[in-house]
C-alpha cells in the first residue's frame, strides 16, 4: 500500500491576540504544504523521515530508546508517536512496518501553521490506513475532518501547551475560517481565493511572550485594552462581511470586487495599528507596511508580532512589475518574500 497525504499551512488575516480573549478571528489557508509519503514494506521496522528536523531514523519492532538531539525532533516524535497510538487504540489500526517521510514547504517555528499541517497529515495517514485495513473507503468528508482536526488539536496541545485551536481547523478544512475559541467552526464555503507577498523579517519572536505581554498590559490598563480587544473583534466580523459579501457578486466581480479589496485593506490598516497599540508589533514589520502603502497596497503582521511574518495583499489587477518591484525592495532590506495564494484547498489525499 502506498499514498500520499498533504495539509496546508495557515495565517491569521485578523484578529490576533484577541482571539485568546474569545473574540473573533479570521484564518485562511496558505498553498505552501507539508506533505506526507507512505509505503508499506517487508522489514520489520517502521522508518521515519523528517528532513524539516533533520530526523532519519528506522526504528525496529522492540523499542528501547530512539535517539533524538534536539527539541523539534523530541516534540516531532512525540506527535508522530501519540497519533499512531491513539489512532490504533481509537481505531483499532493494526500497526504494520511502513516507511513515511514527512517534508514541508513552510518554514517551522514560525507561526505559519507548520506543526498543525504535519499533525493533520500523519492523523489522516493513520485514519486511511484504519479505514482500508477495514475495506473502507476514506471520503474525508465533515465527520472524517472533524475527526482529524481533533486529533491534530490534541497533538498541537503536546506541542504547545495551549494552542487556541485555529491551525489544526485552517490546516485540516482549508479555506478562510471565522473562529472563535471553543466554538465549532466552519470553513466559509466558496470563499474568494486572494494572493498575498508573505513577508519574513527574519526576526525571532515567542507567541507566549507576545501574548503575555499584552495580557500585563490588559491587567494594568483594562480600560484602555479592553476597548481595543473589542475594536479588533469589530475589524474581524466586518472582514466577514465583506469576505462573505464577495461570493455573491456576479462575473468577475467589476466594481464590487474592487471596492471589497478596498474594504479588506483599510481593515487591515486598522488591525495593524491596533496591534501596534497593543505592542505587537516591530520596527521591521512597520517597514514593511510603510513599503506596502508606497505602492498602493497594505500589510499587516500575521500571527504573533514582535519579529515573524507580515503578509500584504495585492489585488487582482496588480501587475507583476508591480509584485517584482516590491519584492526586490524588500529583499534589499533584508526579508525574505514568497508570493502564494489564500483560501485553498485542506487536507488532501491521494492513493497511487
Ligand atoms: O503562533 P502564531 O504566530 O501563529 O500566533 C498566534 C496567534 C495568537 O493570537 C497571538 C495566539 C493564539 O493562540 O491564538
């Protein structure tokens, strides 16, 4: 037996940081993937493939100690591990040698959805190969996905502690997600497929860090962060709107669209000087939305702030000496620029 699974990986459009205080937030999927490739083989191990964490290794049926130097390759084991075992427990797989190797477009530690989407991939690996040691077909549909997302959510919390749910749902349903912490949520169907530069600063940041520092500054000044929590979950249900809104224009959308994207930009302008108020942001990421509003469009950070990734939104009439032209400035300045599509497809699977 032998096929290949894929996950995509995520950002944050809006909503960030007030997210973890129950307000809404906006997600959508990224066309860099993590993808996983199974076989099933004669020898009595099971191989392991992980050049993102740089682990090779083939572990035999008695296992006493598998060798690992480093956390990622620790906290990669341990998912790959607790998956295997919950699924054959939950679902009664039969575990039999198999080789897989697990490789990724995104860059890891980097709050782009990389240990969700390999998460999501090795569930569903296990969950087919459950279903077809049953003679069952695997469909994904709305109960294997859920199943999956929970899965992966479960693995996210041996990762991260206390993850607020967001990548596993982006990573596993694909599309852009409205969320909300504890509330089932489903992917905007026929949501508009947008193209955005995802802009790196190459500067490191801690998501614990970032989220504590705001919780500090909310807990000395409710009365000021209160409101702007609240002001963010405003940006974020407007950006619904206007994302919903979009699904119902005709053609190819003429004036309407256009002033959507109008509507999305001002929005993230908005969401991006309220993080800054909220001190999420950076010199660099300031840069790079000055950068972006040179030239017509806007940026905002994604994610946690602080260093990380910034994404800015071109429209669908941006000519590519346009894109060209901002890349290579951006690059001159030392970050580092991928031009990739929003809103794509979820987890995928496919038999050979
Ligand atoms: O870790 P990142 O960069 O994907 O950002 C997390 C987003 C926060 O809202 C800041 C935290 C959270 O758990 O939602």
């Amino acid at each position: 037996m032998e096929f290949r699974v894929s996950a995509p990986g995520k950002i944050v459009l809006y909503g960030e940081h007030a997210v973890v205080y129950g307000k809404t937030a906006v997600a959508a999927s990224l066309d860099l993937r993590t993808t996983l490739e199974f076989k099933e083989i004669e020898d009595q191990i099971v191989g392991l493939s992980m050049p993102k964490v740089r682990l090779q290794v083939n572990i035999p049926n008695y296992v006493e100690k598998i060798g690992y130097t480093n956390l990622q390759q620790k906290l990669a084991l341990e998912a790959f591990f607790y998956l295997l075992i919950a699924i054959s427990q939950v679902e009664g797989l039969s575990v039999r040698p198999f080789r897989i190797a697990i490789d990724s477009a995104l860059a890891i530690s980097s709050g782009l959805g990389s240990s969700a989407s390999f998460a999501v991939c090795i569930a569903t690996c296990f969950l087919h190969l459950s279903n077809a040691q049953k003679n069952e077909l695997s469909s994904l549909d709305a109960n294997e996905l859920e199943k999956i997302s929970r899965f992966a959510f479960s693995c996210e919390k041996i990762m991260h502690g206390t993850p607020s749910g967001i990548d596993n749902s982006v990573c596993t349903y694909g599309s852009i997600i409205e969320f909300r912490r504890g509330e089932t949520l489903e992917p905007i169907l026929g949501a508009m497929q947008m193209r955005v530069l995802l802009v790196d600063t190459r500067v490191q940041r801690s998501t614990k860090a970032q989220v504590d520092k705001l919780e500090a500054l909310k807990r000395r000044y409710p009365s000021i962060f209160g409101p702007v929590i609240e002001a963010i979950d405003n940006v974020s249900k407007e950006a619904l709107e206007v994302i919903k809104t979009v699904r119902s224009l005709p053609g190819d959308g003429g004036e309407g669209l256009h002033s959507s994207y109008q509507q999305l930009m001002t929005l993230m302008e908005v969401n991006q000087g309220l993080l800054a108020t909220c001190q999420t942001s950076h010199p660099s990421l300031d840069r790079i939305c000055a950068e972006a509003k040179n030239y017509g469009l806007a940026a905002k950070l994604t994610g946690a702030g602080g260093g990380g990734y910034a994404y800015i939104l071109l429209l669908p009439d941006t000519p590519t000496e346009t894109i060209t032209s901002i890349s290579k400035k951006l690059i001159a300045n030392g970050y580092l620029v991928t031009l990739t599509n929003l809103g794509g497809a979820g987890v995928e699977l496919h038999t050979l």
